[in-house]
C-alpha cells in the first residue's frame, strides 16, 4: 500500500504537531536575533547590492502590505487568528480522513507561518521584518521567515491543484468496513461476491 494511504498513527499527530511548534520557533528566533543585533533601519549587506539583513516594523501583513493602515493591526490580527484555527483543522483533518501528509505538511507550513506573524501583531503590534532583496534600483518588500513559509505553502498549494493526479492521492470515502476489507485483500463486498457466485450457478 501506497505511504500515503496508510492510516495515520498517534505517532505521526506527535511528529506533525512538532515540525509546526519547531517552524515557529524558528521564525520568532530569528526575528529576536534581528531586533537585538540590528537597530530599527540598520542594514547589513550579505551580498552586496542583492541581499542583506534589514530590521524594520511592519504593521502591515506580508511583504509590508497596508503597512501605512491605522487599522491593519487589528484587522490582519482578527483574520490571522480565524484562518489560523481553519488551517490547523484542515491540516490534522486532512491527515486523519484523507490520509494525506503531503498536503497535510503544506497546511502545517501555512499555519505555522500565520502564527508566527501573528504572534508578533499581538505582543509587538507589529511584524519583525529582515530580509532585503536589492535588483538594481528596486528593492523587493522586506520580509521575514513566516513570509517565507506563507509564500512557499502557497505555491505548493497551486501546483497540488493543477497536477492533482500526482501530488494529492485520490481517497474516496469508505466505511470501515471497506479499509477493513481492502486491507485484507478482499476488494469487494461480501454482497458482490454471493451476487457473482449466483450469476455462474445460474449459467
């Protein structure tokens, strides 16, 4: 059987719940690093004219949108704490009936990165932002590791959506009566088979 198909043990919840607590660990991490080690505008080349290190406030939402918003803090902190509550659900949901850590691991992914700036928005009322991208004279909006796992859950998201076939294994629904069957190498129902036994009698 298929890795992906298997039935979840209580081992894999344990596993999941701790890459999510380790991702935003990570991400405050680095944001307290950034804050103690840089002042507020300071930058700090790591490549010079493509990549440094810049400590800014963000009291916007990601890559600084609505930064300039009286209202964004209140606003994003009230949206971030609903689609966070959603996306664990959807995640150890996905994982208990749809058997699907692939996809499951992405939610966790997104979840872990609306935490983590979430977090912030309420303890700091704004974001710790740090990663600078210089192309010429335009500068990319600064942003920070959340950003990162948002944007790249993101992405994996479309491309489960448009190679379905591929990335997110086709599980219909079934009793368990029917997983009990499968695994036992009887596909199908006892009714099937005395149905089938009649139809060669018959002949």
């Amino acid at each position: 059987m298929n890795s992906e198909l298997r039935k979840p043990t209580w081992m894999t919840y344990v596993i999941f719940s701790e890459i999510f607590v380790v991702l935003v660990f990570i991400d405050q991490y680095t944001k307290d690093i950034i804050s103690k080690s840089l002042a507020l505008s300071q930058v700090d080349p790591i490549i010079k004219n493509f990549l440094s290190l810049m400590y800014v406030r963000n009291t916007g939402s990601a890559f600084s949108m609505f930064s300039n918003k009286s209202w964004g803090v209140t606003m994003l902190s009230v949206i971030s704490a609903i689609a966070l509550v959603v996306l664990l659900f959807l995640a150890f949901f996905v994982l208990a009936r749809f058997r699907s850590r692939r996809l499951s691991i992405v939610l966790i992914f997104l979840s872990a990165g609306t935490l983590g700036n979430l977090i912030d928005r309420i303890r700091l009322k704004y974001v710790i932002d740090f990663i600078r991208f210089d192309f010429g004279s335009y500068t990319f909006p600064i942003f920070n590791v959340a950003d990162i796992y948002v944007t790249l859950s993101c992405i994996a998201l479309a491309v489960m959506l448009f190679f379905n076939e591929k990335f997110i294994p086709e599980i219909p629904f079934s009793s368990k009566k029917d997983e009990e069957q499968a695994e036992s190498g009887n596909l199908f129902p006892k009714e099937d088979n005395d149905a089938d036994i009649r139809s060669r009698e018959d002949r």
